[in-house]
C-alpha cells in the first residue's frame, strides 16, 4: 500500500524514470485474457492495449501476462462487456458508447453532444469525482472501470453534398453512433450505426448519404475521403471520445495489492500515450486530406443550435427517468460550466 501511495503521488514517470518499477510477490503466476472488438484500422487504440499489456509484464516481472483475444477468439455473439461481465475473460477493451440500450449512462463514461473534450474528460475523472461516481455506476454491472485513451474532439462527419442547413438534414442517410445518432433523427435525419467496413462499402453504393467517423488519423485510414468530398467541423457530438478498460470484479478483487496497481498505472501510461497519438497525428491526417481534395466546412451555425437544444431536451428526459444519468450527468455538467473560465488557454489558442 505504501508503494501505491508513492505511484499516486510520484507519478509513473519518475517511478520508471527511476528505475524503480514495482516488482510482484504473489508467489503465483496471473494468466488473463483481454477482448476487443476494435477494428486493426484503429491503430492507436490497438497499439495502446498492446502499451498496456507490455507494461503489466514488465512491471511485474514477467509474472503478470495477458492475452489479447480478437473477434473470434472469444464468445463474438455477445459484447466485449457482456463477456468480461459473465468472466469469459478477465478484461476487455472497448468504448462505453456500444452499451447505450442496456443504459444510457454508458454515453458519460465515452462522448456525449455538446460534451467535455478530451483534457476535461481526463480532470473530471481523475479529481473531478468523475471516475468514483462511474465506479458506483459500474457495481451494478459487475465490472472496475479505467479511462484508457481518447480520440480527441471528432469532425462532423463526411458528405456527398454540402449540407448548408437544417432542411439538407431533412431524411439524411448518415452513419451516426451515440446519442448523437438520437440527436440526429430528431432534427430529420436518417441514422445508422454501421462497423467500419459497413460504413464504406454502404457510402460507395450509395444506400447512404454521409457518414461520421472519428477523429482525422481514423477517417484517413478507413478511406472515407475516397467516397466523399466534404468533410465537415466540428462534431458537436464527441468533444473528445474516451475508451475504457474493463475487469472482471471477482478477477479484480483476486490481484493483490500490488498487482492492482501494476494494472492502475499500466493503464494510466496506456491513457496518455493513447491521447498523445491522436494529438500528433490527428492536424497531420487533416493537412494529409485537405491536400488530397477534401474541403474543410464549417457546420452551419443553425445546425448546431438546433442539436443544442434537441440535445437539452434529451438529457431532461434521461433525468427524469433514469436516477444514474441524473446523478452523473449533472457531476459532469457543473465541472464543464467551471471550464468555461478558462480565458488564459482560449486567448492563447485564438491568437495562434
């Protein structure tokens, strides 16, 4: 427990820059298995995991392994939750966002409209009670929760035309995923979740109009540019997406201390390369699109403020509803409002 303490106060950086990493007691050797459904095109969340897997070995000496379990090597019918919750595996990978129908509290440990970018998302969590209030949501299921990486704010989605309004809206074929895709219908579209296969070989026959993505590194990859010509900004509906880690309770609560916090701070290194990717690559990808063709617009202000208050409207009737949303949302909410002071930051990234 004192080595813990030191982690959280020192810091994993100087722990390794030290050469002082931890080294495991537990006279037996931990064997897990992690699943993700995550395409191989999202190379900087799968690199991400295997930075987490090599840093649980590693810390503990080579006595901690996990296996990384794709697709088909585990139970494919069921979610990545799903099987880290019946204890097909010890761990998974995943966004919280694919479990919206279970609950739509789910959406706060990922991206919602109009939501905290990825640096607030990662001060809320860590000292702003956001990850204790999700760990009292994630008893319910079963699983202990970690925020491990995050795509950075996301484009608003590629299309065929250029959408000038709300009326080009209107009966719009779009993949859309989230809340967003809810926000989305409301305001006359059409939408769609779709994998990222799906979502290519749907625009290049045309059985739909646009599509969001991701951030620019990711949209790059899956060759949406290839199909569309306008690319447009920002999306409203992911400020920042979150990925997360979960474990098995009953797995979790087994580690001994130690071994808790070779996993804490594995997936704390994991957290923060992730995001540093993205923050490289995603303005390299743009610049990448922008001189293959793609033209950059603007989302039309009235669009924008339409979602808002569609967006509004959505997360009243969740609170209405649902206790956990109510409770979690408004954590979220009253630390985003805190955010908005912060001029020092905003004037230095206008004047750039």
């Amino acid at each position: 427990m004192e080595r813990r303490r030191f982690i959280g106060s020192a810091g994993l950086v100087g722990i390794l820059a030290a050469g002082m990493a931890p080294a495991a007691h537990a006279n037996q050797a931990i064997r897990w298995r992690l699943a993700s459904r995550l395409p191989k095109i999202m190379d900087i969340p799968f690199a991400g995991v295997q930075t987490f897997i090599r840093t649980v070995k590693e810390l503990s000496g080579g006595k901690f392994e996990i296996t990384l379990q794709i697709g088909e090597e585990w139970s494919a019918g069921i979610g990545v939750l799903d099987n880290v919750q019946r204890g097909n595996v010890e761990c998974g990978y995943t966004s919280a966002s694919y479990y919206l129908a279970k609950d739509e509290t789910f959406a706060l440990d990922s991206a919602i409209p109009f939501g905290l970018d990825s640096r607030q998302m990662s001060a809320w969590l860590r000292h702003g009670q956001g990850l204790e209030l999700l760990r009292e949501f994630y008893k319910g299921h079963g699983v202990v929760n970690f925020p491990m990486g995050n795509t950075g704010a996301q484009m608003g989605g590629w299309y065929r035309k250029h959408p000038r309004g709300l009326a080009d809206l209107k009966g719009l074929r779009m993949r859309f995923s989230g809340l967003g895709g809810r926000i989305f219908e409301r305001l006359g579209g059409r939408p769609s979740y779709l994998s990222s296969d799906e979502t290519l070989k749907a625009l290049q026959r045309g059985n739909i109009d646009a599509a969001e993505w991701s951030a620019p590194h990711d949209d790059l990859r899956l060759g949406l540019h290839d199909v569309c010509k306008y690319y447009a900004h920002p999306g409203w509906w992911k400020g920042g997406m979150q990925y997360v880690l979960y474990i098995n309770r009953r797995a979790w609560d087994a580690l001994t201390d130690e071994n808790q916090t070779i996993v804490e701070a594995a997936a704390a290194v994991a957290d923060l390369d992730i995001q540093a990717q993205y923050d490289l690559r995603n303005p390299l990808a743009l610049a990448e699109l922008v001189a293959t063709g793609s033209q950059l617009i603007p989302m039309p202000k009235p669009v924008i403020e339409a979602a808002w208050k569609a967006a509004q409207d959505l997360y009243a009737e969740l609170a209405a509803k649902n206790p956990q949303w109510r409770k979690i949302h408004a954590s979220q909410a009253a630390f985003q409002r805190t955010q908005a002071w912060n001029q020092a930051e905003a004037g230095f990234e206008a004047f750039m």
